[in-house]
C-alpha cells in the first residue's frame, strides 16, 4: 500500500513539471530559412527581447531561459507547452514542446512569436547605415519573415 502512494505522488510531479526537449516530440512552428547570422549576437538581442517580453500579458506569464548558445526556450506558466528559438547555419526554426497545449498557451505564443518576428525583420532590415555583411541576420527570401508569419494565427490588436 505504502508503495501505490508513492507511485500515485511520482505521477502527480511528473504530470505537474514543464515540458522539455527531452519529454516530446517537437512540433515545427516556423521556420526562416537565412543566408547568414551571427549566432552570439542574434542570440543576445533576441534573449533580451524574449526577457522583456515575460511578463505578457502578465507578470510571470512567460520564463525565458537560454539552454545553449544556439537555443532560447520560452516557458508558460500554465506548463502545458514551451517553445523554443533555434538559431542554425542556415535556418532559424521555432520549435513546440508539449503534448496539449491550452488555449491561453497558444494564444500567447501566437502573441510572442508576432513579435520575435517584428524583432527579426528589425535586425534584418532596420536601422540606418549597417552595411548588409553586418547585420546580424540575413535572409534567404527577402519576404521570409512574412512568410514565416503566415502560419501563425492573427495579431493582437
């Protein structure tokens, strides 16, 4: 008997934890296929972003934390997903981890990624005098950001 509780509270704090990378299969979000990026600095200005973005809509919606010097994760506090920010040599992907995802979590992750994605165009495109060679990231498509953008559900208003 002492043993079947033991196990009935073993799956309650299993059920309870944040998906990972190792728990599930992930699904592909999106994907912006790019000629070059300079992986440590593209990852600080999005890390940074993905910081101030943990408190939309609320305080402690969100956890962001680097897991390596190529991914940036994105926590819900109701730990029914994650997603995660990968910087490769010719892509950067969004990944999704979690078996069920709530509606408040894909909402939200709608919401955030709109945003990773004005960041990105930013760092493509914007601000006056960056030679291309130093831009942080570069495109393959001059529209992949857009096209990226289409697979994701509306704004916010």
């Amino acid at each position: 008997n002492n043993n079947n509780n033991n196990n009935n509270n073993n799956n309650n704090e299993i059920e309870n934890q944040q998906p990972s990378r190792d728990s599930t299969t992930p699904k592909r979000v999106l994907e912006i296929p790019v000629q070059s990026l300079k992986k440590g600095g593209l990852r600080f200005a999005l890390g940074l972003h993905l910081i101030g973005q943990q408190n939309t809509p609320d305080p402690g919606s969100w956890r962001a934390n680097q897991s390596s010097d190529t991914v940036l994760d994105m926590f819900f506090r109701d730990n029914s997903a994650m997603f995660s920010v990968v910087l490769e040599e010719s892509k950067i992907v969004v990944d999704r981890y979690g078996s069920r995802p709530s509606l408040p979590y894909m909402l939200q992750e709608s919401v955030i990624l709109h945003k990773v994605l004005d960041e990105l165009k930013e760092l493509a495109f914007g601000g006056e005098g960056i030679e291309e060679e130093n831009r942080l990231v570069r495109l393959e498509e001059r529209d992949g950001i857009e096209k990226a953008r289409e697979v994701l559900p509306a704004r916010s208003a």
